[in-house]
C-alpha cells in the first residue's frame, strides 16, 4: 500500500519541493477555516472531538504500557485532564528499535507516501488540533487554528521534502563500469540503502506543541528513524492527536503502530525528558523550549544528533519611517499577538535619543515610546479582538514575570489583567512597554518570556545597530526587524544581520509581521546564533539524520 500512497501524494510531494527551491508561496492545506474547506460541520465537530477528550483516555498503541497519567489545565480556566498511556522504556525502546528494519525495507518512496497520508489526515483533524492547542496553549483559536494546523502542517511537510530531496541524491542501486584497456572491464552491482541513525526525539513545548513538533518528527520518520514525541506535560493532546492518526496509517500498511510512539511524564514534577534523552537507543534529539535545557541536551546527549531551537532577544531598530502611522498598527499587532509568547516577537525596540523622522515630521523618543503604547492600547480595546490576538497567558509562572519586570524600567504602558469575552476565569495580561537607557545592557539583554517590550534610547542608529548585533551574537535571536527610508543604513543593518546570523525584516507596516514566518519560503531561525542550532527547514536539518550504507557484488 505504501507504494500507492506515494503515488497518491507524488504531485504534491514535487510541488513541496519545487517550493523549496522557488521559495515563493506554496501550501497544500487551507488556512482559512471556512466550512467550503473543511466542510459544513467541520468546525463543530472538531470542538466536539476536543470535549471528548477532556477527562477521557486516550489510547495509543505501544509496548510496554504500564498506566496512564495526565494532568492538563486550559490557560482559558478549566481541567483538561485527558490521560494517557505510561510506558516502561526499558520495554518500548528496544521495541521501537526492532521496527526499524520494517520501516526501513519500504524504502525512501514508501515513507515518503505514509507521511504524506499522515499530514493528510492530521489536516483533516485541524479543528479537533486547533481547540487542543487553543486550551493547551493559550492561544486564541484562529490562531491556534492556522498556527497548530495547516501552517504547522506545512513545516512538517516543509521538513519531509528536503528529507525526500536528500535521501534522493543516492540512487537506490548502480552499475558501476570501469574501463581496463586491453583487459575486460571491471563491473561491479551496487545497492545503496538509506539507513535511519536509530530512534528519534521530539520533546515539543507548551506554546506551540504541533509547529514545534511536526518538522522535527516528519523529517526522522521520513528518514528512517522511529520517533518517539515527548510532548510538554502541559500541552500533551495535540501531539496525541497527531499521533493517533499517524499509528491509525502505520497499522493500515501493515507496519507496527510504535513506529510513532509518545513518552509522558507520570509526575510533571518528576520529568523524564534528561533520563530518555541519554538513552543510548536514542539517535536523533529535536529540542524547542529554554536555553539552559538546550544547552544541556547539547553538551550531554553525545550518542545524538542534537537539534535545539531555544531562546533569544529578537530586537526592532527604528531608524526613520515614512509611514508612521502603519509602524505603530504593525509593532502594535506585533507585540500583542499571543501575549508575546512567540520565539519570534521583539523584546528590544532600539530608537534613537535624538528621536526619529517620519513623514509627519520629527518625533520625538518619548513621541515613538509613547505612540507605541497608544497604538497597542487602541488596539486592545475591542475586547473580542482582544480576545482573539492576545489569547491567554500559558504558564502562572509568565504572568508571575509580567508583575515582576514592571521595576525594570520606566513603564509607558502598564500591563493589565483582562477578560476574556468568552471564558471568565482565562489567564489575560496586557503587553507590559517600559523605556530604558541603552547603558543598562545586563536588564534588557535577558530574555523575559511573555508580553514585555523595552523601548531602549541609544545615541544614534549607529549603536542602535551595535546592541542589537551584540544581542544576537550573545544571546540569540530567532528574528531583527528595522525601519529606515534611508538606503546606506537598511545595508548597514543588513550587513549586521548578515555577520550576528539571524532573519531581518524591513519596514513592514502592512499584514506582514516579524513574528511570523510562512513555510517553504522563510527560513524559521538560522543555527548560526545562541538562540538555535538549526533552521526549520533547509538540508542541513535532515541530511545527517540518516546514512546511505552500500553493498557491492560482481554481476552474474
């Protein structure tokens, strides 16, 4: 069946890696949740299937099933409390290293169909996916809609791709002729085969447990490597979700279910994550939360190929505008947008002391501050916009660290508790903006995870470029965002963004935004910075996910 699945996706396998290489627009799933895409009914069975879940057991298929545990709560003021299958490892490990040679022998195309039909299917469960991620997350639902599922979908598809572009640059078998003169020549049959390294890892994070999960899982599986999703104790349901369905393909081509397996903590306070990441079984790591953790995996997981996507201080340098106004409702929507809960949203908004041009005239550092703040007031006072954008604050522990930064500088905007139009009890805080002097580096240069900006007053653009070099060079930074009308300072900071390794943005001030990234075409994060070891999604994220072994005999 395998080989019919690969030809069932095959045009949309060329097209994802045509896409690859055009880097233009592509996507196979639909963004927009309309009931002309997903069907009339889609959506309210969806919510239908997530309610199910919640105080529900959730079966998965694997060896060594021991109990089961599970203790979600929903940002938005409920228990989820869905629980899952406990494993013993010492039974699942060796078990998921025995399938491999199955999921081996289908060959290249044959994983390449079943992953396909796996995106496929999880596609078709996008609303069931997107209310888990909405009451795992915090997310607001559109987002937690086209963020948890198609566009998350489109990354692990992103990631199968390159996989299938590297695997394919072997031939699966040769005939090797070499001329001898006078002498007959020597021939030799070659086979090569692509060998998975072992058993992979996906350890997946709270805020966003599919499109932190699907890249690095599609691109071991579609590798040959049996993978094991370890998901956030927070934010198990959507990982569950997509792993049923890929065990439910699996199954029907005839392959074991554990080929896709999931590993939860039995006691969050008692996590498993360090003692199954140095598991010698365990080949391949893929890793999204916080630094100290990465760098662990990194520096102790020596029998893996570790691959880390962990924190940074993504900065904003404001050099000059010419469209003020739509600077202020981008950086507004910017900041806002999932209570800054993104890897990719600013912290750091570098302006100039002597304030800045625009064409409205000269503002101002207080002026930019200041309109900044207005602009995400106004924004926010559309209590369902509101609602939506901010979505809610995932961890006590983010919205513990909003009532704690208000000393760290001059606060323009105050940080407010705020409800949420359709549940009562959600965890809401307002972006928290505060100004601070450029001198005061060990403040501002710190990650602070959540809805905490600094508009930071530097002598001129020049430094403005400087600090925000020096913040992704020693912190990290997954995105650099700039606004300038001036043609020799965009190539200064491009050429700085070039040298610190990390994505530049230029003057958006329309429905492009810097926090987010479209699959096929924006590289998310570049592995040349702390904040990252890899980039989702280029060769260098799969290709040493696998080896090509070779056999060799004389012809008969």
């Amino acid at each position: 069946m395998s080989e019919t699945l690969f030809a069932k996706h095959q045009d949309t396998l060329n097209a994802a890696v045509a896409a690859t290489q055009s880097r233009d627009y592509f996507s196979p799933f639909k963004e927009n949740p309309s009931p002309r895409a997903y069907g009339e009914t889609a959506n309210k069975d969806g919510e239908n299937a997530f309610k199910a879940h919640i105080g529900a057991d959730f079966a998965l298929q694997m060896p060594g099933i021991t109990g089961k545990a599970g203790s979600e709560q929903s940002p938005y003021g409920f228990e989820i409390n869905t629980q899952y299958p406990a494993v013993d490892l010492d039974v699942l490990l060796p078990e998921m290293e025995a399938a491999r040679k199955a999921w081996r022998e289908i060959g290249v195309e044959g994983r390449a169909g079943i992953c396909m039909e796996m995106l496929e299917r999880i596609n078709k469960a996008s609303f069931e996916i997107g209310y888990a991620v909405m009451h795992t997350s915090g997310q607001g639902f559109m987002m937690a809609f086209q963020a948890g599922g198609p566009h998350a979908q489109d990354r692990g598809m992103e990631a199968l791709a390159y996989g299938y572009q590297a695997m394919m640059s072997a031939p699966a078998a040769a005939t090797w002729t070499k001329p001898q003169g006078k002498h007959d020549p020597l021939v030799m049959d070659k086979k090569f085969t692509v060998v998975g390294r072992g058993v992979g890892l996906v350890i997946g994070c709270s805020t966003f447990p599919t499109w932190n999960t699907y890249p690095g899982l599609f691109a071991s599986l579609v590798t040959g490597n049996p993978t094991i999703v370890k998901p956030h104790p927070a934010a198990i349901l959507p990982a569950a979700i997509s792993i049923k369905i890929a065990q439910d393909v699996l199954v029907e081509n005839g392959l074991p279910a554990h080929i896709v397996s999931m590993v939860i903590d039995e006691d969050p306070a008692k996590p498993c994550t360090a003692e199954l990441a140095q598991r010698d079984e365990i080949k391949v790591i893929d890793f999204t939360g916080n630094t100290p953790f990465g760098n662990w995996l990194e520096d102790n997981c020596r029998q893996a190929q570790v691959y880390t996507e962990k924190a940074g201080v993504n900065t904003i340098i404001i050099d000059s505008t010419d469209d003020f106004k739509g600077l202020v409702r981008n950086l507004s929507f910017t900041l806002s947008l999932y209570s800054g809960q993104m890897c990719t949203t600013p912290q750091d908004i570098f302006v100039p002391a002597g304030g800045i041009e625009t064409e409205d005239g000269h503002k101002s550092f207080d002026e930019v501050a200041q309109a900044i703040s207005t602009g995400v007031t106004k924004f926010l006072s559309d209590p369902e916009r509101a609602g939506m954008v901010l979505g809610a604050i995932q961890a006590p522990a983010t919205a513990e660290r909003i009532q704690a930064s208000k000393g760290l500088g001059e606060v323009v905007r105050d940080s407010e508790a705020m409800d949420n139009p359709w549940f009562k009890d959600a965890r809401v805080h307002s972006p928290l903006i505060m100004t601070i002097d450029a001198d005061k580096e060990a403040t501002y240069m710190q990650e602070l995870f959540g809805p905490i900006s600094f508009v930071v007053k530097t002598a001129d653009t020049a430094q403005s470029i400087a600090l925000a070099s020096k913040a992704v060079k020693e912190h990290g930074a997954i995105t650099m965002g700039c606004y300038s009308t001036d043609e020799a300072v965009l190539a200064q900071i491009e050429e700085a963004s070039l040298d610190a390794g990390v994505a530049l943005s230029c003057n958006l001030t329309g429905g492009v935004f810097v926090n987010q990234s479209a699959a096929f075409s924006d590289f998310h994060a570049t592995g040349a910075n702390p904040a990252a070891n890899a980039c989702l999604a280029d060769l260098a994220f799969v290709a040493n996910r696998f080896r090509v072994v070779q056999s060799r005999r004389h012809p008969k």
